[in-house]
C-alpha cells in the first residue's frame, strides 16, 4: 500500500512540476517609500513569485526548458503602513527562437498605471477565475494569461484564443473593483487593462494575431537555418501591421506590438538586401512615423 501511495505521490509531483507554464520573475521597487519593513517586501515578492510560477494555468504539460520566460516590475509609491499599496507595474515576455541562444521580445508593457492592491505579510494569495477575489491576484493572473496567449499565437495561428478569453473573463468580474484600469472609463485615454485585452480580442485586430505568428513561427524560427526565407517571412508579416494601421491608426495593440518589436525589425532589415529593407522601411514609417529608430534601416548595411 505504502509501494502504491509514493507512486502515485511520485507522478502526481512529477506532473506538476512539468505543467507550470511560467518562469516568471518578480521585482519589487519600494524606494519612493520611506522607513518601511523589508521583511514585508521579501515575503510580498517570494508569494508573487510562488503565486506566478507555482500555479498552473493551462491543461498543457510544460518541461522547465519550455517554460515562458516573463518579468514583473511592480513600482510602489505609496503605502498606507497597514495593508493598502499603490503603484505601477510593467510586464515583459519573452520567447526563445528555434535553434538559437536568441530571445525575442513578445510583450513589452509599461502602461499600467495607479495599480491598487492589499497584501499582508503571511496572507494567502487566492484566485478564483470565476470571480473576483482580490485586485492582486486579479491583475497577475490577467497577465500570465495575457503573457500565454501571447506566447501561444506565436507558436499556433490564433492558439492564445482560450488565453485571452480567460483574461477577458477577469476583467469582467473585476468590474466592481475601485481600480478604474478594469473600466472603459476608467482614464482619459484608451491605455488600461480593458482596452488592453479589448484590442487583443477584437475582430479589427485579428491581423495582428495572424502578425504574431507569421512573424515568430514562419520568421523567426526558420532564419537560422534559412535566413532569406526566414526574413521575408517577416517582412510579409509586417503587411498585417500596416493592414491594421489603414483600419484604425491608433489601434492600441499596434502600438504595442511596435514597442516590443519596431528594435528588432531595424536590427533584422538593416543588414537586408536594399529592395526588402525599402519594403519594410515603408511600412514602419507609415505606421511610426515619429519614431526615428526606423531610418537606421535605411543608413546601415547592404546598399
């Protein structure tokens, strides 16, 4: 009997530990805030971390090698002394290209702003996607779906759907919270977590998902072992940003997929052959026109 409880003790373990998805890591800057307790924002990081990492968010088995990379940066500056903290936070993702030390930047976002949470050292950190249990673990548990969704579309044409979904359903249930980045009114501009999954699940925006995958899984990964095909894959995948842009100029998930990748492109396409880089070229200072990283293409490499 014994025999039989440590195997099955052994594969539940074992399962576990290959179905988390995320290798997340968690920093928290308190330096706008005076004369507090650094044992409570240890305990604060090692539980976000545990929080993130420990949980499993998909039915998919992961290997640790497979796990997404992600970063969180959350910002204090004001806390209460008790149990009430207010901040920004900013959320990375990354994905390793097939066979290549190289990864690429999938989501690069610094925009949520006036973030409102309770934490005490030593509380239990519950989430329900069902229903809205605290702002914290609402607001992480958004951006690990979001973080997957992401991820998955670049590996699987719209496979991130059951993602986003999730984190659509976290925002509708957050709607009651005081957080006004839950809420289409919440700011004077179209910059908050509503607008942010919104414009991920949106039909206009449905060539920017089809952008991530062309990009990555057709581009990317093959550039190492074909590089003028890998590369024109990319170029074509930069046509769904541009078909967008024609849509709706000020699509907020056309901007921010120019954030995380517009340094990459000009890094990719200065050393292109001059008819690609004048392809690509076009597109970027079409849909960027003010950002002045996209001439680089144009001043280095093969003329």
């Amino acid at each position: 009997m014994k025999q039989i409880l440590f195997i099955i003790l052994f594969f539940t373990i074992s399962f576990q530990s290959l179905s988390q998805e995320l290798n997340c890591r968690i920093s928290i800057n308190r330096s706008q805030i005076q004369g507090s307790n650094e044992e409570l924002f240890r305990a604060m990081q090692k539980d976000l971390y545990e929080f993130m990492n420990n949980r499993v968010w998909t039915n998919n088995v992961f290997s640790n090698n497979e796990r997404i990379e992600c970063q969180i940066q959350i910002n204090l500056s004001k806390y209460n002394g008790i149990d009430k903290f207010t901040g920004n936070i900013s959320v990375q993702s990354t994905r390793p290209i097939f066979n290549t030390n190289y990864k690429s930047t999938l989501f690069n976002y610094k925009e949520d702003k006036d973030f409102d949470f309770y934490y005490t050292e030593g509380q239990s950190l519950e989430f329900n996607e069902n229903t809205h249990l605290s702002n914290l673990t609402s607001v992480l548990a958004f951006y690990a779906y979001i973080i997957i969704g992401l991820d998955y579309d670049s590996f699987g044409l719209n496979s991130g759907t059951v993602y986003f979904d999730k984190a659509k359903q976290i925002m509708n249930n957050a709607q009651s919270d005081p957080d006004n980045n839950w809420k289409a009114f919440g700011t004077s501009n179209q910059n908050n977590r509503f607008y942010l999954i919104e414009h991920i699940t949106s039909s206009e925006n449905a060539p920017l998902r089809k952008f991530y995958y062309r990009y990555h899984r057709l581009g990317l990964d093959v550039m190492s072992d074909k590089p003028e095909l890998g590369r024109g894959q990319v170029a074509n995948a930069c046509q769904f940003l541009k078909q967008v842009y024609n849509r709706k100029a000020d699509s907020y998930f056309l901007r921010i997929i120019l954030t995380a990748k517009t340094d990459e492109i000009v890094k990719i396409f200065s050393e292109a052959p001059v008819q690609e880089k004048k392809k690509v070229y076009n597109i970027l200072k079409e849909i960027d026109p003010t950002n002045p990283k996209v001439d680089k293409i144009m001043k280095t490499g093969q003329n």
